[in-house]
C-alpha cells in the first residue's frame, strides 16, 4: 500500500461538506485547528456523531481524531449502504442536519439504503423531517434518482431539548449516475400545502397555525390545504412542541419550503429554563404567520429552489455526468457559496455565475465531474 496524500484543511466550519465531499470523491483529509481557541476545543457530540454514522454506511473507512478534539484525519471507505441500519443523531442538532448527506451518500452505495435515526425531528436550526419530504424529495428525482424506493417516513414526533422522534429513511442505489438538467423555469405558484404538529400540548395550537397561515395565503391563491398531525403518547417523544412545514408547488413543478418550530431551550440552554421561558416561546398564531412570511419571501426571491436547497441543488449538478447543468436560483446563500467553494476543491468542478437583472435572480451553468456508482453490485 503506498502513501497517503492528505488534503490539508483547517478550522471546523462546513465539517460535515467537507466529510460529504470527501467520501463522494474518495479523497483523505486531515483537518486541523478544529475549534482550537474555542472554551471548549475540539469536535462537538454531533459531528462525532455524524462520522459514527459515516462509519455504519461504509466499509473500511478510518477516522482518528487527537487528544483534545481538534485534528481530525478522516480516510473515506466505500459506502455499502444496506437494510436494518439503526442510528442515534442525539438531541444537539436534528435528524435533519444527518439527512442531506445521507440521501446523497445512498445513491451512489453497494446496497439501497434503509436506515432509522433517532433524535430531533423538528427544530429551528435544520430543514424539518416534512420539508424533506414534501421538498427534497422531489429535487432529487427531477436528476433522475428513481421514485420507487426513495422514502421518509416519520414514525414519531421528536422536539428539543429531550429530542425521542424516529423516521426511516429508505433510498434506493444509482444505476449508472445522474441525470443532467436544465432547469430554469420557476413557474407560478398553483397550490399550497403544509402540515402542522404538535407534542404533548394542545391541539387547539395546530389549528391557530393554521388559521394565522391561511389568512395570509387566501388572499393570494384559492388552493391551500393545510394538515394537522396531533402526536400523543409514546409517538410525541420526551419534550413539548409545536411547528408547521408550509410548501409551494409551482406550474413548472418546482417546490419552495419554509418551516417553523417552536420548543424549549437547546443543549446548554437548559439550565436557564424557568417559568419566564414559556412566555419567551412565539405563540401558535405568531408560528402561522412567521412561517408564511417566510415562504413568500422565497417565492418572491424567485429561483428553482428555496435558499436552504440550494447547496444540494450545486451537489447535484456538480455529480452530473459529464454534460452541461444550467439552473437558476435567488440570492446565493453563504452556504450555497461556500458549497460551490468546496465542489471546486473536492471534485474540480467550477459553475458559471451569470446574475439575470431582470428577474434579480441568478443562472449557474456547470460540466459535472461525471461520477458513477461504482460501488453497486453487477447483476
């Protein structure tokens, strides 16, 4: 076996691109000064936790991390996917900060993918276990990732700061690569649809969500169907809660998320809470409103996707075959910038950024780096 070559990295922003990419094109890296003059150094609970997970899906990948947590060497392995696959994302970040690049890491597996994690699946920080559902779901078949075994299914209802939701995850192998698009035309909004939830407080708060969001929209569109999903019992999970994914389907069949939670305290937080944190909390009819403002703020934004798809919209089009990706997306996001970044470093690919004035938005073109799944099993 020769030598290693380790791409040389520093600092812990953007740590779990950075493993993404790294596994996806098979390059070893070594990342140094990971939080280093921080109180306390070194890698947090969810990104140990999220190599763990890397480690469940692939085969032979090695991770080494220091003493104090602040140099990682990360080698990736081949990701074998496979069934029956049990993980625990703990209560830090959400289910939903694990599940982007886990459905990107189960296409291109040995194996189709069936995972169940563990954890937070509604909180403000991540994209929402409904927004991946009702969203992301749908922009990845639109590159040519089969239907027919691409799933999220949410068994329970888990908020912070105790976390006790589930969801299975099912994702089915690339049979060859992706599919190049053109994909340019935002359409008109035709139809809303969302769902609200709620853990262990009353119900009545789903249907002031509602009512506060619909407010909004009917003045602007007939067609907005909202639906509860009340969780009781063992499916509500260890906290109190509630929250409302809102989705804009478009003519051209583009989807535009916003998503709204409202929990107590995160992480170290919890000490703090007393009695005045309830009244600290955004009341259900304030949730509604929030939740739509912020949806048509993204729909006036224009582009093909919502701001928080962006970075895996210029994913999939840098894993492209060799061919030419033209989307069109709003204002680019800090993460989508550093996404484009980092696809340049890890996969050589560069986009073409050309601002479009008249609709104040922005085309990117790219030739993807042409990855295939190699690691599938021939029949």
């Amino acid at each position: 076996m020769g030598k290693i070559s380790w791409m040389k990295l520093k600092g812990s922003q953007n740590l779990r691109l950075r493993l993404l990419l790294s596994t996806l094109s098979s390059t070893p890296i070594l990342i140094e000064d990971i939080r280093a003059d921080a109180t306390w150094p070194g890698i947090r609970p969810h990104d140990v936790s999220f190599l763990r997970l890397l480690e469940k899906i692939s085969d032979d990948c090695l991770v080494e991390i220091n003493e104090t947590g602040t140099k990682l060497k990360y080698k990736p392995g081949i990701v074998m996917g496979g069934k029956h696959l049990i993980h625990d994302c703990g209560v830090i970040r959400s289910i939903g900060y694990f599940l982007e690049p886990l459905i990107l890491l189960g296409l291109f597996g040995k194996k189709p993918l069936c995972i169940r994690l563990r954890g937070i699946t509604n909180d403000s920080k991540d994209p929402s276990v409904d927004t991946f559902r009702s969203t992301t779901l749908p922009i990845l078949k639109r590159f040519g990732v089969n239907p027919e075994g691409l799933e999220l299914k949410i068994e329970s209802r888990g908020v912070a700061p105790g976390g006790g939701g589930e969801v299975i995850l099912s994702v089915p192998i690339l049979q060859d690569s992706l599919r190049a698009v053109t994909w340019i035309d935002e359409g008109m909004v035709k139809r809303i649809r969302g769902v609200t939830f709620s853990t262990r407080v009353s119900v009545q708060f789903e249907n002031t969500m509602i009512h506060a969001a619909r407010g909004i929209f009917n003045r602007l569109l007939p067609d907005v169907h909202i639906f509860t999903d009340h969780k009781a019992g063992l499916l509500a999970g260890r906290s109190p809660g509630y929250g409302i994914s809102l989705v804009a389907e478009t003519t051209s069949g583009c989807f535009i998320s916003a998503d709204n939670s409202v929990c107590y305290a995160q992480g170290e937080e919890e000490a703090e809470i007393e009695d005045e944190a309830m009244q600290d909390l955004m009341p259900p009819e304030d949730t509604g409103e929030q939740a739509a403002g912020v949806l048509l703020g993204e729909i006036e934004q224009g582009g093909v996707v919502d701001s928080t798809h962006q970075g895996l919209l210029f994913l999939l089009c840098a894993l492209c075959p060799q061919d030419v990706s033209k989307v069109r997306v709003g204002k680019l996001s800090p993460y989508g910038i550093e996404v484009l970044r980092h696809i340049r470093d890890f996969l050589g690919v560069k986009f073409v950024i050309k601002p479009d004035p008249s609709t104040e938005t922005v085309i990117l073109k790219c030739v993807g780096c042409g990855l295939k799944n190699l690691s599938r099993k021939v029949s």
